[in-house]
C-alpha cells in the first residue's frame, strides 16, 4: 500500500527524492519524540508519506530555491 501513499503525495510535491528526503527527515523526527500529525496505524515511514499527502508536512524553501529542478 506504500506505492499509493506515494502517489498521493506526488499530487502535493511533484518529485519522487524530495518526498523520500521529507520523509526519512519526519521518521527521524518520530525517533527523537515527535509525535505523528495523523493517526495512522501503519509504520513510520507510511505515516510520514501519509502527512505529505494531507499536507502536514511542508517543506521549508519552495523548490526551486533549494536548487531542485521539478518539472
């Protein structure tokens, strides 16, 4: 069920490595005591992509000005 979760979050960030990049960035973030933005059941790393598909999780620079091209 991950590869959906991606695809969902691909409607809010249109590149596949900043949404691995927010996530393992959130999955840390659970390691070090924050608490999950949505109630989900499932592992950490389906729960971070969960909260950059609801749009908790936002990234700090817009895109382009952290040097990332998207298309």
């Amino acid at each position: 069920m991950a590869r959906i979760t991606v695809e969902d979050a691909l409607q809010r960030i249109n590149n596949r490595f900043v949404i691995a990049h927010m996530a393992m960035k959130r999955v840390r973030m659970y390691d070090q005591g924050y608490p999950p933005l949505i109630k989900c059941n499932n592992k950490e790393i389906v729960t971070a992509l969960r909260e950059i598909a609801a749009g908790k999780v936002k990234l700090k620079k817009p895109i382009k000005e952290a040097g990332i091209e998207v298309e």
